[in-house]
C-alpha cells in the first residue's frame, strides 16, 4: 500500500490517504496551534470500510518513530 500526500489550499497541513481491499486511510498530523488539525502534537491514523455509510476508526497517539514519513512506501 502506498500513501499519497493530499495537495490542499493550505500548505502547512499534512494528510496522507490510501485505500486497499475495501478500506480508506488516512494518516495526518495534529499540533496545538496553527494550521490544519488541533490536538496534541503527533501523527493520527484512521480508517473506514468504503463501500459503507459509517465514520471513520480514529487511532490516536502516534506509535510511528519519530522519522516516520507517510511520503515512504509502507508495505504491507
């Protein structure tokens, strides 16, 4: 699976996205202040089945090591 940086109207927001056997990903990233997304600082992982009406799985905390980047190809 290989994840693809989404180009947004703001620069300084990070989300990356992919989707395989039915299912959307989405890894972004949080901070306290600024642009995009607020909460504590870290890296945010969700998913949800595609083909249903239903929210998205938030996994919060950031168990990546810190020079973790989405832009590198995760196998799995």
């Amino acid at each position: 699976m290989e994840f693809t940086r989404v180009i947004n109207p703001v620069e300084d927001i990070e989300i990356w996205t992919a989707s395989s056997d039915g299912f959307s990903f989405v890894i972004s990233y949080e901070s306290r202040s600024g642009p995009g997304f607020h909460g504590p600082p870290g890296y945010v992982a969700s998913w949800r089945p595609i083909y249903q009406n239903r929210g998205a799985i938030r996994v919060g905390g950031s168990p990546f090591k810190p020079k973790f980047s989405p832009m590198n190809r995760i196998s799995i």
